[in-house]
C-alpha cells in the first residue's frame, strides 16, 4: 500500500438512479420494476426515508431511458400532457410521458428531509425532430419547458445539484441519438439557462453530460466543441456484464478477468477529460451491470444497499495505491478512512474456496530508509467488517456482518453495523465470496494526515 494519494473521489462516490420505467416495463417474461418507478414510488414508505438517511448526503440521479420523453407540467411551452403507456412504436416502447409539479413537490419535499444531492436528467429531445435516419435526431434543442420547470424549482427553494442532458444520445445511441457537435450546442444552451437562472456561482448547479456509452471519436468532438467551462461532469455508463438474460452471468461476476476488461474504458475516458477537458472530470453515470433491469438471478442478492453504505461511511476520498503479490481473485483497494485518524482498506475474496490472509505492508516507499507508513503509539486494535451470504451461497438475499443477518430493525430502521474488534499486527483473514471493509486507526500515511 502506498502513502501518498494516486486518486480522489467525490462526497457522493456512491450514487443511484431513481428511474423513470412504469410497472409495465418488462424484459425476458419478468416485470420486475413494480412500484420502484419514479411517478409511482411511495415516497413516505419509512425504508425508502431510513435507508436515504442513513446515508445522510447520498447523490440520487433522476433519470434513465424515458428521460427524453418527458414533459413537464408546467408553463405555456406544452399543450398536451400524455402518460407513459405501452406503445411498440413509441422509444423504448412506451409513449412520452409527464412530471405533474405536485410530484415534483413531493420529490423535492424528500430529498430535502433526507440529505440527497440531486442531479435531474433534462429531456434532450425536446423540439428535437426524427430524420430519415430512424435513430438520428436533428435541430436544436429547446430549452422552454426545461426553463420553466428550473424557474418553479427556483421560486419553491428547491436545491438542485446538478442537471444532466439527455440519456444515452451520444454515439450510436440507444434508440435515439444526437450528432456530437449538435450535442455539443445544446449542452452551451443549458448551460447558458443555468448561469443566467441561477446568477449566484455558489449556487450554481452543475452541467453533466452525455450520459451515454464512451466512444472516443464522439467524446473528445464533444468535448473540443464545448469548450471550457461549459460541462462539470463528463458522464458515462457501464453495462459491462451484458444483457439481464445471459445464462453465463452468475459466472461473468465472478471472473475477475472479464470484469478487468472494463478498465481500459476508465482509462480512455480519463484520456479523453485529460487532453480535451481538464476542467471536467468522469464520473459513472450509470453502472448497473447488466442492462434490461438486471439478471433474475444474480442482481438483487449478496452485493447490496448494506455494502455500499459502509463504503460510504468508512472509505474516504483520498484514493492509495494498492497492489498485491496473490491471486487475480483477490481485489484489494485503500483509502484514506473517512473518519480520520488512520487508512480505510476494502478486500474482496471472489474466490468460492480458497481463504486469503492478507498482511498490510508498504511496498511504495519513495524514501528509502523513511517508513512513512507505518503504525504508531501503542498497538491498538482494527476495526473489521466481514460480509459474507447466508449459508456461502452468493445467490442469497441474506447478507451476514460478522456471522450475523444484516435486517432491518422492529420500527424499519437501518441495523447497527459494528465492527469486530482485532490486533491491528495480525494478518487479516478473507473468507471465500465475502467482502472485507477494515479501518486501521493507528497506520500512518502522509496522504492521511
């Protein structure tokens, strides 16, 4: 493990997509979105409040397919206010829909009580025509509706984080896309409407764009035509594992080297900001694994909310080298921890029998002669947080901290996750399919002071 930061990640590292799809969305004879939809999520449902308070300050996107085909109940730029119905004809087979402004309230209202960040996807296509081409679509974009709704948000104080044009336009698109120089014109558009709408900087929110798979070509054209100062965010999405119905998908998951093979994405796109748009930065926009709502199978279990809540409570945004001499099927991965003193690891054991035991050393001492890392005062004990599937099958929907069932509490609340206690000098044991998160409060690295 190394001493000095090579990384750092944002506040809201971890992020989710609150969707647009109705309960009538169904892929591969499954229906699976019910209720979780946007215009239908029981927003007073006390999980939903509990799970977005603990953690406290978490980014959701608003957002995802039918994006581009909603308007906005509001002003005099729409006439007609239609609803998402099953339409074989319409983008992704539905018709377009509508955001009523008492829903918009509603939305608001929550994230308000809850601590969200909100970044809001923007209909692209809006004023926008279909060409001879059955996916291109041509002419400017027209802000009007999307003014309207950014001036009621205003006059209500609601606080938006960001706003994102369009989804997955770029490109070949999905369904429908967009030239990147018009892209590019129209993303200057909104961005225009914020500074003007919002006049205060600190107040400002940010501009994300294309929210789409990366293509160099179209990226960096996108970038150059913009410009500086114009897009905050350069954001991307990975689908990396496929469709929802891969018989195969239970063991791309498990193969760390399929999943290495996305890594030279992160590295193009992080090209593509460095050469054309240093002012931005990349930022996953989307990662939901496998498209078409996820596999039936493999989505929902072991890997779940309760991971990613202690990521965001014990990982912190300063990211350390980390390497090690063992097996690909061992990831390892350091931060400065989020509260400080001391060095946040997260070990992930992807193999189904072999147990890991894992000794923190610095191996990338630029001083020879100076540890720089290293512990200090009396030994002091780690903190250690093993999660494992109920009975080692990754299949499961029970996650185990320690031995025991993570679920929720008698009044819905979100259960106590503490640590066990260890020698912080002892190796650190890994058990097969089990994620590890470990906070070493007395090990010194000067990128942590």
């Amino acid at each position: 493990m190394g001493v000095t930061s090579i990384a750092r990640t944002d506040d809201t590292f971890v992020c989710a997509t609150l969707d647009w799809w109705p309960s009538t969305k169904c892929n591969y004879q499954q229906c699976p979105w019910g209720k979780a939809g946007l215009l239908n999520l029981d927003l007073k449902n006390k999980i939903l409040i509990n799970a977005l308070k603990a953690f406290g300050d978490l980014r959701i996107r608003i957002g995802g397919s039918l994006q581009d085909q909603v308007v906005y109940k509001v002003g005099h730029a729409v006439k007609k206010f239609p609803h998402f119905k099953r339409d074989d004809k319409g983008l992704f087979g539905f018709t377009k829909g509508n955001l009523p402004m008492d829903r918009w309230d509603q939305i608001n209202r929550l994230f308000n009580q809850t601590g969200v960040k909100h970044t809001f996807g923007l209909n692209a296509l809006f004023g926008k025509k279909k060409s001879n081409d059955s996916e291109l679509y041509l002419g400017n974009w027209n802000p009007r509706n999307a003014a309207d709704l950014m001036k009621y948000t205003i006059s209500k104080g609601y606080k938006i984080d960001s706003y994102e044009l369009g989804n997955e336009l770029c490109s070949s698109g999905v369904s429908a896309r967009i030239d990147a120089v018009q892209y590019s014109k129209d993303i200057i558009t909104l961005r225009k409407l914020v500074n003007k709408l919002y006049p205060n900087p600190d107040e400002r929110p940010g501009v994300l764009g294309p929210a789409g798979f990366y293509d160099e070509k179209w990226f960096n054209t996108f970038l150059q035509e913009t410009g500086p100062n114009v897009v905050d965010g350069l954001t991307h999405h990975i689908y990396n594992l496929g469709p929802g119905d891969d018989k195969d998908l239970i063991n791309k998951i498990q193969d760390p080297y399929f999943l290495n093979e996305i890594a030279q994405t992160h590295k193009d796109i992080s090209n593509s900001v460095k050469q054309f748009g240093p002012w931005s930065g990349a930022w996953v926009g989307e990662a939901g694994g496998a498209y078409n709502s996820g596999g039936k199978d493999v989505s929902h279990y072991f890997v779940n909310g309760f991971c990613a809540l202690l990521w965001h409570r014990l990982m912190g945004k300063n990211v350390l080298a980390t390497s090690h001499d063992g097996t690909p099927y061992l990831r390892a991965y350091s931060h400065c921890s989020k509260q400080k003193p001391g060095v946040a690891l997260l070990l992930i054991n992807m193999s189904n029998h072999t147990t890991f035991r894992v000794t923190v050393l610095n191996d990338h001492n630029p001083y020879p002669g100076d540890s720089k890392l290293k512990y200090y005062g009396e030994e002091q004990q780690r903190e250690e947080y093993h999660l494992t599937p109920k009975d080692g099958n990754i299949q499961s929907d029970v996650l185990l901290l320690n031995g025991t069932p993570l679920k929720l509490t008698s009044s819905l609340d979100i259960p106590a996750m503490e640590p066990k206690l260890v020698t912080s000098s002892s190796p650190i044991t890994i058990a097969p399919d089990s994620i590890v998160f470990v906070v070493i409060r007395n090990l010194r690295a000067s990128a942590c002071a």
